[in-house]
C-alpha cells in the first residue's frame, strides 16, 4: 500500500490593495436650492425662527442655511437700525451704509439721528 503524497498548501495571502494616490475619491454632488425654498428660509429667520427649526422645517441642512445667513447678511436685515449704527461706528459713511442695507441715505440719515 502506497501512502498518498500528503500536499501541504501555503494559505493564500489575502493581498491588500494599496491606495494609490491617482485613485480618485468619488465627487461629491452639490444639492442646488430652489430660490423660493431659499426665499422661505429667510422669511423665516426674519420672522424670528430659529436656524435650528428652519433646518428641520425645510429639510435643509444647517450648514447650508448658515452659509446663506452669511452671503446673504440676514442678520443685518433682521436688525438694519442697530447695524446701521454698527457700521457708522466702525468708520463706514451714511452713503456706504445705506448701499449696504439697501436703504435710502434719508432712512440712514433718521436712524442714526435718532438714536442722538
């Protein structure tokens, strides 16, 4: 009786893939806005709702809307008097001011003349 040759097998090496730096991350895409949802999510803020339930309410994600706070200045037109007044004290001129807050120089004018 012969003995069968016993054949021992190395284990395969599982072969690790190596990140290469041409292998490209897959791109991102960027949601676009309608204006009107954009539109509505200022109304909001300026009727006093927070960011946080605009966010929720629009299913718009809350970095987005604080990029349009930002680009858009909503801030300054919640409040126009107090930043009027912000920017007259830091050295900007009535003419500036009202291209600014896209007002008239007379309602710049009044605002600052009335806080006196």
């Amino acid at each position: 009786m012969e003995k069968a040759a016993k054949t021992t097998q190395k284990p395969e090496k599982a072969t690790k893939r190596r990140k290469s730096a041409k292998t490209a991350k897959p791109a991102q895409v960027r949601r676009k806005y309608a204006t009107d949802i954009k539109e509505e999510a200022k109304d909001l803020y300026l009727r006093g709702v927070t960011l946080d339930r605009v966010a929720k309410y629009l299913a718009v994600p809350l970095r987005t809307l604080t990029n349009w706070q930002t680009d858009e200045r909503w801030t300054e037109a919640k409040n126009p008097e107090r930043t009027a007044h912000e920017l007259k004290g830091r050295g900007y001129r009535v003419p500036e001011i009202a291209d600014r807050l896209e007002v008239s120089v007379k309602t710049v004018r009044k605002w600052l003349k009335a806080s006196v």
